[in-house]
C-alpha cells in the first residue's frame, strides 16, 4: 500500500489538523477476497454496501468478481457505477419502497428478498421479472446483533399455499439470517433444506440458497457451512451465496482523528482525549472497533502500536467526541 504523504502536508492543506483521515488498504480486501474463495469456493460472497459504500472499495470488489447486497436505490446506482453485474446485486432491504423497487429494476437487478406477502404482493406490482428470495427466521441463536424482524415462520411458509403464489416466483430462491456459532450455521442450513422440501410440494423448483451474514470467525463459520451444505445440498444442484457485512472491510479501513482537547489531565495509565469525531459521526454506536490506539505521542508516529505497550508507551484510553 502506498500513500502519498505530500497530498496531505500541512503545508498544502491548511485545515490538515482539523481533518479525519480514512485510509484504505486495497490489498486486504483482495487478501479476504482470496481467503473466501479458497476455503469456500462454491459460495458467492455478496458485499454490504451499507458497510461502506466507498468508490475504491466498491470498484476493488467489482474487479475482484464480488457481488453486492444493496438496501436502497442509492446503492444500486453507486455499484453499478463501478460497473457491477447487476445479475450479481441483490435487493435485500425488508420493505422496499416503492420507488426503489422501480428504479431497480430500471436498472436491471432482478434478485429481491421478501418475508411478508404484503411485500410479496407488492414487488409484483411494481417489479415486471423479480427473482424471489424467500427470507427464513432462524432464530438469534448466539448472535451478536438479533434481527428478530427479519425473516417468517415456518408457519408462515406452510400457509402459502400455492393460490397465493404467481408465476413472478417459478425461479424462487431460500434464504436464511444465521447466527454467529457453528451450531447456528448449521440449524439454519437444515432448516433451509427442509423449506426447499416444502417448496417442492408445493410444485416450486428452489435454485437459490442465500446463508445470510453474520460477525463470526471466519474458521468456525467456513467449516460449518462447508460441512453443512455438502451434507445436506449433496444431492440438490443449487447455487450458493452470503450477505458479508464487516468480513471485507472490517480490517481494511484505518482511520487518524484529531484530538482536540483533554478534559482531564489524567496521567498514565489511563488518559481521556476529545476528538474531532464521536458515536454520531464515524464511529457509529454498535460498531465494534479495534482500540482505539493513540498512534502519534509527542510527535513519535508509532507504526505498530502493539510493539509500545511493553514500553508503556500506549495507554487505555477514554475518548469523547464531540456532543
């Protein structure tokens, strides 16, 4: 990764110490990108744009083959933008607004999730050839983030009968929101087979197996849904894809704050700082953030903050923003 530091002097840009710096490092998406491919090569990953719908990340997934979860109409053009295959962006928001739903289709996207038939009755109305995506509740299980809005009941599904079908769903797809453990990936892999079974009944060829997202480790997540969907796909060609959510750029992104002020002039260990950002501005409530690291201490830049802690150079610190 290169950056060009004179960009971003103080001599060239006067309001250099009052501005945040994000930096992103291409090559570890790239990096997760093969990481993906390699110990899960028949499951697409799809990127959540709401993650960061950054340009150079966007164009790095493009040209890296990804595909894209959108939840807006303002998603679905900054991806297609960069030049995205709109057969591989899916429409994954809950309840589509209405003009959201013509404008994607306008714009070529035909994959859309629903788990209402309210929302079901409304695609059919306002998207000429959707293909259908059928989100299942799995249950928040161990995850850190419960969506219990999202997705319908077994129940649900089996009073659909086929009167309250039409032909928009003869190509329908399954989809599941899983939970963050092995176990959870697995119930919901078998919970999705069995709708497909259902479906079967009901005379609808399932072709699509969406697993959802999720924030858990990558090894535990990988074996689980390797191991699952062999077993229980084996038999049933069927093609796979995930909503990634923090996978791509959770490590990628790296980012230089202004500290404007000290509120109390605690001494080490332990030290509180204003910044220039807070909780409503870039580090949203509900992220989940490395750190922070103070990374430049009496003009020393300290590149690998984790090589001072044994110095007692890097201390735990309070950040406030800005209120």
């Amino acid at each position: 990764m290169q950056i060009d530091a004179s960009a971003t002097s103080p001599a060239t840009s006067p309001a250099f110490n009052d501005t945040t710096v994000l930096v992103t490092d291409v090559g570890q998406i790239y990096s997760q990108y093969r990481q993906w491919r390699e110990h899960l090569p028949t499951i697409e990953p799809f990127y959540a744009v709401k993650c960061n719908p950054a340009p150079v990340i966007l164009e790095t997934l493009v040209r890296a083959s990804a595909g894209f979860d959108i939840a807006s109409a303002w998603e679905v053009d900054q991806v297609r933008a960069t030049g995205a295959d709109p057969a591989k962006v899916i429409f994954a928001n809950p309840a589509k607004p209405v003009s959201h739903l013509s404008h994607t289709a306008a714009m070529g996207v035909r994959l859309l999730t629903f788990d209402l038939i309210g929302e079901l009755r409304k695609i059919r109305a306002h998207h000429p050839n959707p293909l259908l995506v059928l989100r299942m509740a799995i249950g928040a299980g161990h995850a850190r983030m419960a969506l219990d809005t999202v997705g319908c009941s077994a129940r649900a599904q089996c009073s659909w009968r086929p009167s309250s079908w039409d032909s928009t769903l003869s190509a329908s797809h399954s989809m599941l929101e899983g939970g963050a453990l092995m176990r959870a990936y697995t119930k919901a892999v078998i919970k999705a087979r069995s709708v497909f079974t259902m479906a079967a009944e009901l005379g609808f060829q399932m072709t699509l197996l969406d697993v959802g997202g999720g924030d858990s480790t990558f090894a535990d997540m990988a074996t689980a849904l390797r191991d699952s969907i062999a077993r229980e796909f084996a038999t049933m060609p069927v093609r796979v894809i995930a909503e990634l959510r923090r996978y791509f750029v959770a490590h990628t992104c790296h980012v230089a704050v202004n500290v404007i002020g000290q509120p109390t002039p605690d001494a080490p260990p332990h030290q509180h700082l204003r910044l220039h950002e807070g909780a409503f501005s870039l580090f949203e409530r509900g992220s989940y953030p490395r750190g922070p690291y103070v990374i430049v201490k009496d003009g020393e830049i300290m590149a690998d903050p984790h090589k001072y802690v044994g110095n007692g150079q890097v201390f735990p610190t309070t950040c406030f923003g800005q209120t």
